[in-house]
C-alpha cells in the first residue's frame, strides 16, 4: 500500500496520520485473523445503502490462499445481512492486481481517473 501511496502523493507521515485521524474511524478497522495468525487488515464502514470498503491488506505470506475472496464474502454477507444493496471500494489505479481481484469476484468499475479507480457490487438474496 505504502508504494502506491508514496507514487500517487507521495509519502508525508505527518499529513498521513493526521489524515486518518480526521477521516477514519477506529472502529472501522479489524485485524484478520487466520488461527492465531494475524494475516493483515481490513477498513470498512456502513453507509446508508451500502458497506464502503476503505482498505483491505493481506500480509505477502498470506495472499494467493482464497483469504481475500473469503473476507469479500464474508463483508457481502454483513451487507446482505445488514439490508444494504452494494459493496463499494475504491483502489489505486496503478494496483492492477487489486483490480483484477475485484473484477474476479464481479465487481464492476463505476469511476475512474489517473489515480483512483471506483467499483461496486450488487448484493441480493
């Protein structure tokens, strides 16, 4: 994440905390567990009609292994559960393998420019 960041903003540490101090709520964010394992992080938060995911990041050791695509389930399940209609992400770009994950599991680009891409999914019972 820190290179795409650093590539789009560049990197301010400072502005950075500062940022998610101000925009995100810590209640938003949940550590992934595989086991006892902790296998990376996940940011999200409900909005009148949808779950928005802000951030989701698999340690290196762990991606590959169908953790990812189990977490979206899991979100997709929380959204359905929570009667709301979409999933929606935004991500970088230039994270193309990002991209392709998502587009893996159906969701589909609503927004685009130089720097962010936006997607979103349909939830239904």
């Amino acid at each position: 994440m820190f290179e795409h960041v650093e590539a789009v903003f560049g990197w301010d540490e400072a502005f950075q905390k500062q940022r998610l101090a101000q925009e995100y709520d810590l209640n938003w964010f949940h550590w992934l567990y595989n086991g006892r394992d902790k296998v990376g992080l996940i940011c999200f938060k409900p909005t009148k009609y949808a779950i928005h995911l802000h951030l989701l990041i698999l340690l290196p050791d762990y991606q590959g292994q169908g953790l990812g695509k189990g977490v979206m389930q899991l979100i997709e399940a929380s959204a359905l559960e929570s009667q709301k209609t979409w999933v929606t992400l935004s991500s970088f770009t230039r994270n193309q393998s990002a991209i392709r994950f998502y587009q893996k599991l159906n969701y589909q680009i609503t927004e685009q420019d130089s720097d962010f891409i936006s997607m979103q999914k349909l939830i239904s019972g």
